[in-house]
C-alpha cells in the first residue's frame, strides 16, 4: 500500500512523458559486457539457461538496456531521442530470505532510469537548436522529484564521464546518479554524441 508521500509507478510513467521521453521495456537479461562496463558489476547474476548466450546474464543497472535502444534508433536516422525504463534490477544481497515475492539472497529492487540525446527541443522555428546538455536532464530529475528538492553533488559513476557526473541526494540520501556517458563507452556503441543519463 503506497502512502501519499510515495508516488505511484504509474505516475512516475506519467511524469516522465510529460517531460518528453517515452517508456520502453526491456529484457531484464543482458549482455555480460554491460554489467561489467557500464554498472561495475564484475560478478553478475548468470543465468542457467540463457534463451541466447549474448543475453546470459541478470542486470543491475537499466543503462545498457537504455543504450541498446538509442542505437537501434539512431540506426533508424533519429535525431532526438527521449526514452526511460521504470523496471527491476537485479543485486546479490546476503540478508533476502525467501517469500512468496523474493528470492533468497537476491534483491530485486524497482528502479528508474532515463536517456537524452540529441537536440535539447523539437526542432522549431523560433529558437536556434542546441544539443541536450547535463543541465537540461538535471532539470528532468528536478521536475520528477518535485515538490522534494534534490541536492546534486560530484561523483565518478562507471557509466559516466568522470567530470561531467552527479549523484542526486534526497534528504542526504543517495537515491541515483545524472551524467554524461562516458567517452569510451561512446566509442564503443559508435554513437555521435554522448547521450546523457
């Protein structure tokens, strides 16, 4: 039972396509090469029976799922990409026993996470264009935690570039990261740009 102060899945989905993006819902398998370059995660969740061996491990991070489907839009002549997934990741954790909604020794936390690339608006007449930048989507993180003021400080993500990256606090609590990806990772996916996360 949600109390007023949580907010619903629902409209956290409805927030985030105010702002412009779109959902998309991913396999919560990946690549084994995602966990460990874009989440750090040297000791993944394998799967027993991977349904393709690309695909044999469990993700703790939403990112890779989110670059996935950048690039297979940018491979379809997109300019200006606004995607988010509200889904599960999937974290080893020694104190989860058994329920009928868990599994022991694995958590499976609800999490959020969102994309931007490309111009910061839809192209019009009346303004130059300009490329998406960390202070638009701070903005996009801004508006989905309102009316709680989020505090952002300097921090190194594996995902993100080292100087362009914030771990976004409420009330003092850690509750996420906002950065750009970081230069190799944008190589390595071929994109034009660095999308922000």
């Amino acid at each position: 039972m949600l109390t007023e102060a949580r907010r619903s899945p629902f409209a956290v989905r409805r927030l985030l396509a105010s702002q412009g993006y779109q959902e998309t819902i991913n396999f919560s398998f990946v690549e084994e090469r995602w966990e460990s370059e874009l989440a750090g995660n040297s000791n993944p969740i394998r799967l027993l029976n991977p349904i393709a061996s690309q695909m044999s491990v469990m993700r703790s991070s939403l990112l890779g799922s989110l670059l996935h489907v950048l690039k297979f839009n940018l491979d379809r002549k997109a300019q200006r990409v606004r995607v988010f997934e509200l889904g599960r990741a999937f974290l080893r954790d020694a104190s989860v026993r058994n329920t009928d909604t868990t599994v022991e020794g694995f958590d499976q936390p609800m999490r959020v996470a969102g994309l931007a690339f490309g111009p910061s608006d839809s192209l019009q007449w009346g303004r130059k264009e300009q490329t998406v930048d960390f202070f638009d989507t701070k903005g996009d993180v801004e508006a989905l935690l309102a009316p709680l003021k989020a505090q952002f400080e300097p921090a190194t993500h594996p995902a993100m570039h080292p100087g362009r990256c914030a771990r976004v606090l409420l009330a003092g609590r850690a509750i996420g990261f906002v950065g750009e990806l970081q230069p190799q990772w944008r190589q390595s996916w071929e994109l034009p740009q660095a999308p922000i996360l």
